[in-house]
C-alpha cells in the first residue's frame, strides 16, 4: 500500500479519535459541575466563624466550599432609608446588609411555579429572596436561593455572587466570581452577569424591582464598610 493511501486511511481515524476526546472531556467538565453544583456550600455570619471552621482539622470539614449568609435585621430602621434612597431626599444613604436584606424580605416575594411554567419545557427554574452579606475586606455577595424542577424533580441550588463596586459616574457591580453551590460558573465574557441576570428578570417587572432601578441611577459612588454599604447620592 502507497504512503498516500495509508495517509488518507490514517487522516479519518485520527480526526476521529481527536473529536471522541474532545466529546469526552466535555462530558467529564458536565458531570463534574453537575457533581459540585448538587453539593450544599456551608453557610458562616462572619469571617471569624470561617476561620473558626478552617481550624479544625480536615476530617471534620465535609466542605471545601463556603459562603457568607447575611443577618436580617429585626429592626425596621430600613424603611426610612429605603424612603431616603428611593426619593433621592439625601445625599448619603447607609444601610447594612441585616437592613438590606429585611427590605428584600418584606418587599419580594418568591414567583408563583404557575407563573413560571408558562411556556416552560419541562425546566422550571424559580429564584428565592436575596440575601446579602457585606464585608469591606472580602467585598459584596449576592446569595440568590434558586429552586429547579427538571421534570417533575425539584433541586435547590445557590447562586452565589462574588464582587465589587465600579466607580462612577454609573455604579455597577463588578462579579469577580460566581457559583451554583459547589460548581464555579466563569464570569468571563458577562456569562455570569447575564446568568444572575436572567435569573433576576422573575422580578423585572414589580414595582419594587423598578423603583430600585430608578433610585440605582442617581448613586453617585459605593463604599463597603465593615458591613455597611455607603451610597452617596447624586
């Protein structure tokens, strides 16, 4: 047999092989997100009660992964400055992520699964409240509780949000990380961003959502103190 004959035989069967390889490692990154995504992360109030857990010795760690869960304030101290923050009435809004997050509480309320499976194909995927946490040394999360129903069979899930603050004149939040549970999810390209934000559009249209816009253009600057959130005010 000629060496171009064998070339040609040898071509296709190497093509071949490359491609299986290529399905293979693409199968194997699949399984292994949707191993990590299916694993709880371990909730801490506070980064002294994750050093507290990195401390103890590995056997006794079931996770590898954790968040920050924020408090919700009892207090309804929110109310006048989500007043002050939606009216533009003064020129520094201070709000803490326990107030934050009673403001999320009492004003959102998780989408109906009825209105959700509207046109849906077999997935149903329905976002929680918020939860925040703040800390001025490790930045901003957003914790976003998300249930999927696959068929008939629901999952919970965290969404979990890593970032901070742009400067002005239009603040934005910049995600340096995200992940569902256990499983990062690459943030390069926006493809977090739109992700987080297709999850948020279940809230797009009530009046909270858009009044929260509308007072998000007018912030001239974000500080992250301790666990406060300083916003000053256009």
């Amino acid at each position: 047999m000629s060496a171009a004959k064998t070339a040609k035989k040898e071509g296709p069967a190497v093509a071949g092989i490359l491609v299986a390889a290529v399905l293979m490692a693409l199968v194997g990154a699949l399984s292994g997100f949707l191993c990590l995504a299916s694993v709880p992360p371990t909730p801490f109030k506070s980064l002294a009660d994750l050093n507290a857990y990195l401390e103890l010795p590995t056997e006794l760690k079931l996770l590898d992964r954790s968040y920050f869960e924020g408090p919700v304030s009892n207090s309804r101290s929110w109310e006048q400055k989500r007043e002050a923050l939606l009216n533009g009435s003064a020129s520094t809004v201070e709000l803490t992520a326990g107030e934050i997050n009673a403001w999320m509480s009492a004003k959102f309320r998780k989408p109906s699964a009825a209105s959700a499976a509207e046109g849906a194909t077999g997935i149903v995927i329905l976002p929680g409240i918020p939860n925040f946490f703040i800390d001025g040394s490790v930045g901003f999360f957003l914790n976003l509780p998300t249930e999927v129903t696959i068929y008939g069979s629901a999952h919970d899930r965290m969404m979990i949000a890593q970032g901070h603050f742009s400067a002005g004149p239009q603040v934005q939040f910049q995600m340096s990380a995200l992940r569902v549970n256990d499983a990062a999810v690459p943030v390069i390209a926006g493809l977090g961003k739109q992700l987080l934000q297709s999850l948020l559009q279940a809230y797009a249209q009530t009046d909270e959502f858009v009044a929260c816009q509308q007072a998000w253009e007018k912030v001239e600057s974000v500080e992250l103190v301790a666990g406060t959130m300083r916003l000053k005010l256009r």
